[in-house]
C-alpha cells in the first residue's frame, strides 16, 4: 500500500499512541483526518500540521458519527488506512472485590462499548468505504489498523473489563481479515505493552520506574512513535493480514505489578 497520496482516518488521532500515528502518515504524504472527541487538542494538531491534515469530531460509538468522520477523511482523497487508536481508560476493578462487592455492571459495559464495539464500528464502516476504492495493482483497496493490547491475551488483576474488550477486537482480527478478503481490504491487529502515554499520567520518572523497569529489553516503556512506526510498516507490507502483532519488548503481563 502506498502511503503517499492516500486518504487515512486515525481515531483517538488527538493524542498519544494516535497522534503519533497521525504525524507518521501526515509525514509519508497522507492526507490525514484526525478523529477524536479532544476537539481542543485535535484542532491544534491539524493547523501544526497543516496541509493534507484536518480534524473531525467523532465518537467511535455512534454510527452517524463515524460515518460522517469517515466520508469526512475520504473527501480529500480514496480513503486507504484506517488506524483505530483509542486512548486507555479505567480498569474497572476486580470481579468480585474482597468485601464481596461485585464488579460495576455499567462500567463493564461501557468499557465494551469504547473499547470493543467503538473499534468493530470504525472498522465496519472505514472497511465499507474502502470498498468503493479502485484497487491497486495487486487488488488492494485499504487496510485497517486495530489496537489491542497485550492485556487481552494476559491481562492482570482488575483488568477484566479491559482484557476482555482488548480480547474481543484480538478476536474479530481473522475473522474480519476473511470477510474484506474479496473486497482487497486487509486488517491486522497491533496488542502493545506499556507505552508511555497521557494515559499513564504526567510524572514521566515515576511511571518508568514502575512499568519501564518490567520490561526485559528495552528496559523502558514503549514510544509512541514506535507504536506509530508499526502502522506504517503494515500499511506499507501488503502481505500482513489477519495478523495479531505484540509490541511490547517482550513483556509478559504476571497476575500483578511487583512492588517497587
């Protein structure tokens, strides 16, 4: 897939592990439409950037919304790429606490809604846009990123609602891939570890001396632009399909965090 020219979508584009994915396209000649509720910080980034970048409001749970951000970004140009970089949230707790009090229903929901459904909708409708692309010369029409994480494979104590949104989008991978085959649209799934994002907080020293130091090499949290550079290489590598890809310098999530 060629990067240059062609149209993307980046939701969660405003910040974090999406922003970064939003310069590396903008920076390979994309025309870049950043998709975000953080219509403050998503704003700002599209005038620094300039030409071929414009943000959209978006709530990847609303289907009008995302259809509308969607024809939005294929406006400039054939929309090719779609990265789905929502931006981490609460855990939610255990599912049964130790006074005996059971998970919050309501929070579990809303995490699958953001995290699971918000993802299936934005590869839903990004993945029917593609389909009324030419194809190129090797019968491609676009490519769809996911974001997991390592949690929905391993995920730790207080981390159920979480794993088994970031589980559930692991899931949908194949199954997806197989559905868009015919059309020439592919999707691949990137599960991240720890990368150091806003997501983590702002006293950078302390969340590396508590995740950076579990990781066995590089023994630092992950950058966003190597989650970015990631995107790129899949969007760029036609034959990568279907595929559930870690970024994590081979951390494996243990029950809990060690204590420092």
């Amino acid at each position: 897939m060629r990067i240059e020219g062609a149209g993307a979508i980046v939701t969660g584009g405003a910040g974090g592990l999406g922003e970064a994915t939003v310069r590396r396209l903008h920076a390979a000649g994309a025309h870049v439409a950043i998709a975000d509720l953080a219509a403050d910080k998503g704003k700002a980034l599209a005038d620094e950037l300039g030409d071929r970048a414009r943000f959209v409001e978006c709530d990847a749970t609303s289907e009008d919304s995302v259809a509308s951000a969607v024809a939005a970004a294929a406006e400039a140009a054939p929309l090719r790429i779609a990265a789905i970089c929502h931006r981490a949230g609460e855990a939610g707790g255990r599912t049964v606490r130790a006074d005996g009090k059971p998970h919050d229903l309501g929070v579990y929901r809303r995490t699958i809604e953001v995290y699971l459904v918000g993802t299936f909708n934005v590869l839903r409708l990004a993945a029917a846009q593609m389909m009324t692309n030419d194809p190129n010369e090797s019968g491609e029409r676009g490519v769809v990123v996911n974001t997991a994480s390592i949690a929905g494979i391993e995920g730790q104590v207080g981390q159920v609602a979480y794993s088994s949104a970031k589980g559930g989008v692991i899931g949908m991978t194949l199954v997806a891939a197989r559905d868009l085959a015919p059309a020439g649209v592919r999707v691949c799934t990137i599960a991240p570890g720890v990368f150091l994002t806003p997501a983590y907080g702002s006293n950078v020293e302390a969340i590396e001396a508590e995740w950076g130091r579990l990781v066995p090499f590089p023994n630092r949290m992950g950058r966003p632009d190597e989650y970015a550079a990631l995107v790129q290489h899949i969007a760029e590598n036609s034959y990568l399909n279907g595929e559930i890809i870690r970024i994590d310098g081979a951390l494996r999530f243990q029950p809990t965090n060690p204590p420092r």
